[in-house]
C-alpha cells in the first residue's frame, strides 16, 4: 500500500525536483505533495505542451497550478519533428519521453534538480517503453520507490481534498492510433476535436481511436446507453473531427488496448508478449 511518509521522505532524499506535470491523476499528486513537502522554491511543475497534449490538458493544469499554488512551467516539445516518433512503431512512446528529457532535463540542471514522473506501480506491467527511456535518462519515479499503485493515488487524492482524485485518466492524442500508422499534425487535430465535442456532450471517459476516415469511439461501459440515446450529437461532434464514418466500440473504454496489436505480434514471431 501506498505511503505517503515514504514519498515525502523520498521527495526530501532527492533536494529539489522538476515534476513532469500533466494533470493526471498520478502527476497531480505528486506535484501538490511535492510542492507541499519540498515548497515551490524547489518543485517546479513542468508540463509538456505539444499537438499530442490535448488543449483542455493544459488549461487544467494551468488551472490546478493557480488553485495550488504550484510553480509552473508550460515548454513546448517537438516529438512530432523525430521521423522514429511520427512512423508510430512500438517505440514510440520511447521517443516521446526521450524528448521529454532532454527538455526538461535542460531545465531540471538549472534548477539543481532531478525529473520525477509520476509513474505508480500499476504502470509497471503494461508494454511502457517510455518508462524505460525516462529511467535511462535519469528520472526518478517517487510514487513506485513508495509502494503506490493507482488506486493508492486515488485514495490519498481523495483524502487530500485534490479534485482529481477520480479524473479519467488521459493518455496522449498519438495512443488513439494505431501502431503502424504514421502520426501527423493532422491526425492529431482531427483526434483532438472529436474528444472535445464529445467531452461537451458530458462524456468524461471516452477515447476516440483513429482508423483513417473511420472513428472508433471508446466510452465507459456505464455512459453506452447514452451515446446510444446521444447518437446524433455523437456522429455530429465526431464529423467536425474531419471522420467520414463513427462507431462505437460495445467493449467500452480499455486503455491500451493498441497494445493487444504488438502482443499478437510477438506471438506471431514465436517471442510471446512482454
């Protein structure tokens, strides 16, 4: 189970950190624990600002930052400019966070301080090169080192009065594409859109994956029978994305669930998944 007095004990072995902030549920709570613990003179809150940050993203965590009281930083990456990360392999999440680091690396070495992600146990098991690549680059993950698994992030938010205690968690734009598909300005945008009138209808756990001028909507399996009963306004709300065609997946919302795809790779080539 999660400890909190491990993390804070942690937060105070490492000094002075650079919190890699994008307003999850994971990221939040490390932030306002370690702004909490440490004070805003050494934690500064980064957040990551690129086409595969939806726009909503960033204005919660500008938000939260003002309601924290978080010393907070928006810089822009350029992930979409490395050819490996735009041809969408099983990598990509690597090249991600490799740029990650080195943007907010530059940073945390003015600062004296050392990148922490708000990484939790949970995220251990799923195929996560980008954890792989943080690690490799220096950044250290205070929510694993204390034991805490997602449901421990929500509990201790919870407990904590933090509003994102329950918010749906938010991967980035390019997990809604296929790995094989190249991600482009355009694709994003167009995902980007679509999440967004949906999310103005009121759904608040959705993913809208992209497959060409097809759209596969993903929600919580509670919120199906209203987009069945929203169905104009779903269609509506995904066309001004740019897609030609709208369905809508009767599994529900699994976040990834692209992975399955390099799993049956794998076992294709006789390796098995990892």
């Amino acid at each position: 189970m999660g400890d909190e007095a491990a993390l804070r004990a942690e937060l105070r072995r490492l000094g002075r950190v650079v919190v890699a902030f994008s307003g999850g549920s994971d990221s939040a709570y490390l932030a306002w624990v370690a702004t909490s613990e440490l004070g805003p003179e050494r934690a500064l809150c980064l957040t990551a600002v690129s086409p595969s940050l939806a726009p909503e993203e960033r204005e919660e965590c500008a938000s939260l930052a003002r309601e924290w009281g978080l010393r907070w930083q928006a810089v822009e990456t350029t992930e979409l400019a490395n050819p490996a990360y735009a041809a969408n392999d099983g990598q990509r999440c690597y090249h991600c966070k490799a740029e990650l680091m080195a943007v907010a690396g530059e940073v945390a070495a003015g600062e004296g301080a050392t990148v922490v992600l708000g990484v939790n146990l949970d995220d251990l098991g799923d195929h996560r090169p980008g954890q792989q690549a943080a690690a490799e680059r220096g950044a250290a993950f205070p929510l694993v080192t204390a034991g805490f698994t997602k449901d421990d992030v929500r509990a201790a938010s919870r407990a904590a009065g933090l509003r994102t205690w329950d918010k749906p968690a938010a991967a980035c734009l390019a997990s809604r594409v296929p790995y094989g598909t190249p991600v482009t300005l355009g694709v994003l945008a167009s995902v980007a859109r679509a999440e967004s009138g949906l999310r103005r209808l009121g759904f608040r756990r959705l993913r809208v994956r992209h497959y060409g001028p097809l759209a596969r909507v993903e929600v919580g399996l509670d919120e199906l029978p209203r987009a069945l009963e929203l169905r104009e306004g779903v269609v509506r709300a995904v066309k001004a994305g740019g897609y030609s065609y709208v369905t809508l997946d009767l599994e529900g919302l699994r976040s990834g669930n692209l992975n399955e795809a390099l799993g049956e790779e794998r076992v294709a080539r006789g390796s098995g998944p990892t």
